[in-house]
C-alpha cells in the first residue's frame, strides 16, 4: 500500500445503521441536548410513506415541532430562508432530515441561518467560513447512493439571480446519519438502480484517482464488496431488507470515501450532463463509469486491476490473469449495466442516448454533447483525475458514451500523445 | 462460492478524530486551530520529548504561523491531579484555548484530563472517572503521536491516577502524524506499541462489535503493521515505515474505540502488570494462541482476517477452509520475524521474557476478575500457549 506523501481524513459523523435505527433518535437528541426537531423533506418522501415510519418510531420520544415537507428537487435559497423562518416560529431546536442530496443541502443550510441567527446565508459561503458547532442535525437517507449524509458540503441555488453557492465545512457535516432499512425498502427498481450505481462509482473513483489514501481506500473497498454482493439481489427482490441494509451501509461508506480521496472524470462529466440536461446524477455515473475507467487505463490499471477482487470474489480475482484483471473489472461493471437495464425493463439506461424523461423524450440530444464537454471544462473534480482532459478528450469520451461503443484502451495511448498539447480549445 | 461481506443488524460508530498525516503535517495545525476556533494553543509534552528534541520541532513548525504556543515539557511519568490543576491555572490565567499533547501515556492522558477541567472545572475529573460519563464535547484537543505510545493515545480511554475514564469525548480533534516525531526510540517499545495496535484492530475485525466502519480503520491498520513492522525492526531510520506504523496505531484506536475490548487486551493487560513487560508485548504473544481457540469454538471473522494480513493475491490463492489457519500462522511468523531480526531482544514466547510458570494462575484468575471472555481454564491454557509455544 502507498503511503501518500501527505493525507488527511476526517469523518465526524456519527453513523447508526439497523432495521430499527430510526428508534435510536430521541436518546440520540437528547444526548445532543435537543428535543424539538423540525422535520425537513420532500413531497416523494412523503408521498412513499416514509415520513409516517420515521414519525411513528420516533414521537414518543420527541416533540416534532415542523414537518416541512416542500424542498424542491433543486436546493434554492428562497426555501431556505423561508424554511429557517418556520424553526424559528415553532421554537424548534434541532433538525432532522430525510431524503436524498437536496434535502440534506438545504437542511444545511437552513442550520447555518439557525445557528448563526443570520438573514444572509451569502455571507457563510465558500471553505471554512463557518467557525462553531451548528444546531444539532441528524440525516436520515432515503436512497442508497448520494453518500451525502455523511459529506460537508452543501450546494444552495438562488435561481433569481441564478448563482449556484457551495458551502464547505466540517460542521456543516450530520451529527447523526440514521441508516434504516425501512427507508430504501419501497425504492423503485431504476432509482434502486442509479443509486446504486452512483454509490459504486464514488467508490471506484475513490479508489482510482489522485487524492485517494489507505483509509479512503477501505472505505472504498468495504462499498464495492457491499455494492457487488447486494444490488443485483435487491433489484430482484425489493423487499430483502439485509439487501437494502447492505446498500444503504455501502453508499455511506462511499460517502465518506470519496468525501476524502475526491473523484475524477466521471463526476465531473456526470455534473456537466446533470446541468446541461436534467440528467439524474445516479444515471450519468452508471453510464460514465465504465468510460472513465477506460480513458485513465494508461494511468492507473494496476489500481482498476485491484477492483476485481472486491467486485468479483477471491475466485475470479486468482483465475484472470493480473494483465487482464482491469480490462475485466470495465466488463463486469457493463455487465452489471446490463443486468440493471434487463431488470428495470429499460429504464436503466447504458448510453445516453438511452436515457428519457417522464415523457419518455431523449434527454440528451446528441447536438448538446459540446455545450456539456464546454460545460466539463470548468467543474474542479477534474483535478484529480488521473489523466488530463480538453474539450476534445471530453468530447470524444461523450461521444462513445452517448452511442455506446466502448473506448479501446489499447488505442489510448495515442489520444495521450503530445498531440494533446498541440489541440486547443 | 464466495465469502459474502459482513453486515450486523444493528451496529454504531462515531470517530470524531481527524488524521493529518506526512510531510510537514505539524505545518497545518495553525490552520486547522482556526478551523476549530482556537488560536492559542497550550503544547504539553514529557521531558524526553524535549530531551530528543520534539518539542523544538513544534516550535518551528509554528515559526511563521504568527501564533504565540504555550509549552510545558515537565508531564511526569505518573502524573497527578496537582499537576493538573497548575496545568488548569496555567491555561485559565494565560488564555489558552487549546490543547495539543506530544507523544502517548501519560502525556495523553494528562492532555485528556486537563480538557475535562478546562472544558469545565477541575472538580469535574472525579465525576467522569468511569464509562460515558462526560456529557458534552471538550474543548479542542490535539495529539501528535510518537512511536512511543501505548496506542491509547487517540482512542476513548484514559487512564490517570489509578481510574480510568472512557468517553468518545476522550478522543482528540485531531491526531497530526509528522515523520519528524514518528522516529523511534528503541526496537522493543516500537514493536509492543505497535503489537498493541494489532492486537486491538484484530479484535476488532474478528470480533463480535464487528461492523464495516470499523472495520476499515481495522483493516487498514493491520495491513500497515504487516508491511512495515518487521522492516522498522530491522531499519529503524525507516522513516516511512515508522509514519506508517504511527498511522496504524492512530487508527487501531478508532477501531478499538468503538467496539468492546477484546480477550487479547484484557489477558495482556493483566499479564503485563503481573510479569511487568510492556502491555504491548503480551496481546502480541498471546494473540495468535486465543485466535486458535476462537476458531475451534466459531462465531469469529477469522478466515476474513487473512486479507489485510496477507493481501488480495495470497487471500485469493488460499482454500476457503484453510483461510483461517494460514492467518493465525502468518501471526506466529511475525512474531519468529520479530524476534530474528532484533537478535531476540522482542521475546517470542513469554518464556523468552524470563517470567516463570508460577504467576500463570494468578494472571488467568486477574484476566477472569476484569471479564476476559473466557473462563479460567481457558485462559490458564492460553497463557502456556504463550510461555511454551505451540
């Protein structure tokens, strides 16, 4: 194992998991010295059920002062401060929140105008900004991907003067996050499915790009193992609540190590077709993945080689051969594409060209792909991407992935020729 | 047919700690002092810290931070609550708001002591002396380990005066792991430190706290006592090793902090104050021995155990039966390695220690009195395992 030369990893988040976690808040309230939560979440929450289950396991043992229930799928500012409006009305002291990526981030942010009794959420944004402990939060995930009850960020849109804030500090992480398997058991198969793959692919970039470390490697290994034991099982039978346990466990342990290592190429192409298109994240990992593996292949092989063990078994890992390990470990994650895409009737999609709305219309136009490369140039997560990418890299790995044909490792070594210096945007 | 991971049904895990690790790791405090609201920190270290020139080696790392630290190089090896009431005035009347600890035991424990009554008042020492009796978080609190620790350094426990104290609120902000001050002294306290941290991470990967979180601190600190211990025997100017080693010890305590100590500690504990040998030493020695009991009686996460000993290669090449036993073997041959390369100053077995036969029952009757899970006979077996070999 390579020791980096220099590392820091953090994770202050208190972690419950069980079948029954969720009946562990009022004690853990109480040792925060809070009682009188409001409840922040969404309509989808609610319209699952899933906020009575949290409610009956918990309100004999506290007082729930506010159930918000109307965070939009978008974080944005005006409900942010309309929301911290509501806990001050109420007399709440604490915050608990269920739900996916933008409930958790606007549960942070409505803590930052809580705890600092300020109007002006702005004035808290970029790192460090905040210096003490925030009112206590406890987050309760309702997906099996996001990892983002146990990250320290928080991304609040103001859509009126469409400005997009991220907020970074350590005590904008959870005091608590619950992970109860009776929060995924009703999740419908192709969000089952890009979650899941979601979670796999914070793992595999932890794992596989610059930033990574021994413990975010552990971290990483441990989800992956969860990942390949239990999605394919959960997809065919929902109601496997050690299933789900198991995926719910593996997303958090993808939260956290890609919350330290940082990711590469897939997230930020996965963010540029996320804000170009609409496209969920959970889908644009699943369908990027397999890609960025291939594109960094040159670089770090040895490390996608080493995925096979967890993601295959003792077995398979001692019968392929070390040279083609990595190029298995690429085929298997397609396979598992695959398995979703039989098992969702579709809905999974493997390319982009694959992915629809509601309506069932193309999500991505293959006419956008060079607004998203465009797009891809200015997200940070690039940065530790092993292998470096212009607008032509990005392009070209869209292109593929949109029609779904694989890159040709073999071929790479080319693309990475000084050529590269010589094309320019 | 696959060995499928391990998932409890009902698990917890809470590691406040922050681990800053390698090059100029010490550089960041003042940074990371801010990030914590602290901006005057009061640095209380051992003499030999200063006597080996650690405590020079913080003051330079603050040089250009423009924070003025306070240094007491004075914390005697068994400190008292006098010490820790000048320690307390000192830091009321001067107007420190942190505290960082250089090197393990009693200065650790000192640290963690002194936090309890700046985060209060010093009468609140008594009160907390017990489990989970400290009800709030503590002001902030930093570690720099030394290769020198007992391993308890970062993990929940303290031991000052004759009680102990066991509260999450024990463990530090931040643990900063500086090659310059993971060098180490000599080749015994070296391996017993970090047979100590084995110890307590092997417990907690095969034991029945076991849970993923902890297990990955678990996995990855056995995995870097394996691949550096016997080469820092062997070079002890190894400066990555040592780092690593440090690390291991770091992380073993966050493991060991969240699951309940294990027979191994228990049993060493009691054995190493009866036979006065490092602590350290006696759950290495008897590590591998209880292991083998476990395994006949089932229940533990023993064949798992052979990946962060041996790696995914010779995991993967070893029948699923003979997993187990290939792990406790590569324990005994540790031990044999350790013992070869430093020309047998690490004892082996506990014969090698010059201990005799007759303090055998009076071990396994203080390891049975402290709640060792095994009862009398099985520890009287397992602690002549330990004297005699296999």
């Amino acid at each position: 194992m390579d020791m980096p030369g220099y590392y820091e990893f953090c994770c202050r988040v208190k972690i419950i998991s069980g079948h029954d976690a969720m009946e562990k808040i009022p004690d853990t309230l109480a040792q925060l010295n809070a009682g009188r939560p409001m409840i922040v979440t969404d309509k989808g929450v609610v319209g699952a059920g899933l906020i009575d289950i949290v409610v009956n396991a918990i309100s004999d043992g506290v007082n729930i002062r506010a159930i918000a229930d109307d965070v939009p799928s978008d974080s944005d500012l005006r409900i942010v401060n309309s929301l911290a409006r509501l806990y001050r009305e109420k007399g709440c002291d604490s915050l608990i929140a269920i739900g996916g990526g933008s409930v958790m981030d606007t549960a942070k942010g409505i803590n930052i105008v809580v705890s600092e009794e300020a109007d002006d959420l702005m004035k808290f944004s970029g790192a460090n900004a905040l210096k003490r402990a925030l009112r206590p939060l406890i987050a309760i995930p309702t997906t099996a991907g996001t990892g983002s009850e146990v990250t320290l960020v928080a991304v609040i849109k103001d859509h009126e003067k469409h400005l997009k804030m991220a907020f970074v500090s350590n005590f904008l992480l959870p005091d608590v996050a619950v992970v109860d398997s009776r929060m995924t058991l009703t999740l419908p198969p192709a969000i089952t499915a890009a979650t899941g793959m979601d979670a796999l692919s914070h793992a595999v970039e932890a794992y596989t790009c610059l930033s990574k470390n021994p413990l975010s490697d552990a971290h990483a290994l441990a989800a992956i193992r969860l990942i390949s034991d239990n999605l394919l099982k959960v997809m065919v039978n929902p109601g496997d609540k050690k299933g789900r346990l198991c995926m719910s466990s593996a997303a958090t342990l993808a939260g956290i190590a890609f919350g330290n290592s940082m990711v590469g190429m897939v997230h930020t192409l996965g963010h540029s077709v996320g804000s170009v298109c609409g496209v969920p994240h959970g889908a644009c990992m699943a369908i990027l993945l397999p890609y960025g593996l291939e594109y960094n292949m040159h670089k770090n092989g040895h490390l996608t080689a080493e995925l096979l063990f967890p993601l295959a078994g003792p077995e398979v890992y001692a019968g392929t051969p070390n040279e083609e390990r990595a190029e298995k470990v690429i085929a298997l994650i397609r396979r598992m594409n695959q398995d979703l895409y039989e098992a969702t009737g579709g809905r999974h999609a493997r390319f982009f060209k694959e992915v629809l709305d509601r309506e069932g219309k193309e999500m991505v136009a293959k006419e956008k792909l060079p607004d998203i490369a465009k797009t891809a140039l200015s997200d940070g997560s690039i940065f530790y991407n092993p292998e470096d990418l212009d607008y032509n890299d990005f392009l070209m790995v869209l292109e593929v992935a949109w029609e779904g044909t694989p890159l040709n490792p073999r071929s790479l070594s080319s693309i990475h020729s000084p050529s590269s210096i010589i094309r320019t945007t | 047919m696959r060995l499928l991971m391990y998932l409890p049904e009902h698990y917890e895990f809470f590691c406040p700690v922050k681990i800053n690790s390698g090059n100029r790791a010490l550089e960041q405090i003042p940074c990371e002092l801010d990030a914590l609201n602290a901006r005057k920190p009061l640095v209380i270290a051992g003499k030999d810290a200063g006597e080996r020139g650690l405590v020079d080696v913080i003051i330079d790392a603050f040089k250009d931070s423009g924070i003025a630290i306070g240094i007491f190089d004075g914390v005697p090896a068994a400190p008292d609550l006098k010490l820790i009431k000048e320690l307390f005035n000192i830091y009321r009347d001067r107007g420190y708001d942190a505290v960082i600890a250089v090197g393990g035991g009693p200065v650790a424990d000192t640290a963690k002591m002194l936090n309890i009554a700046v985060s209060g008042k010093p009468e609140d020492i008594e009160g907390c002396a017990g489990e989970n009796l400290i009800k709030r978080p503590l002001r902030p609190l930093i570690i720099v380990p030394t290769l020198a620790g007992t391993g308890y350094e970062v993990s929940k426990y303290a031991f000052f005066d004759g009680r102990s104290y066991e509260s999450h609120f024990l463990m530090p902000h931040l643990a900063v792991i500086d090659p310059r001050m993971t060098i180490p002294e000599d080749a015994v306290t070296t391996a017993a430190t970090s047979l100590a941290a084995l110890s307590h991470a092997v417990e907690a990967y095969t034991g029945s706290g076991k849970n993923p979180l902890a297990d990955a601190y678990a996995y990855t600190a056995i995995q870097l006592i394996m691949e550096h211990l016997v080469n820092v025997i062997r070079n002890q100017r190894d400066r990555n090793g040592s780092l690593s080693l440090a690390n291991a010890h770091a992380m073993a305590a966050c493991a060991f902090s969240n699951v309940a100590p294990g027979v191994a500690h228990k049993l060493g504990k009691v054995m190493g104050d009866v036979c006065h040998l490092h602590p350290g030493l006696c759950m290495g020695m008897l590590l591998p021995h209880i292991l083998e009991k476990q395994m006949s009686e089932g229940g533990y996460h023993i064949p798992d155990l052979l990946l962060p000993l041996a790696g995914f290669e010779a995991y993967a090449s070893t029948a699923e039966n003979l997993r187990a036993r290939k792990a406790v073997d590569i324990l005994h041959d540790l031990l044999k390695d350790l013992s070869a390369v430093s020309g047998g100053v690490i004892p082996r077995l506990w014969k090698d220690a010059q201990v005799s036969e007759d303090t055998l029952q009076d071990i396994a009757q203080k390891a049975v009195g402290v709640g060792a899970s095994f009862d009398m006979d099985g520890c009287v077996k397992i602690v002549r395992q330990a004297r005699e070999g296999r």
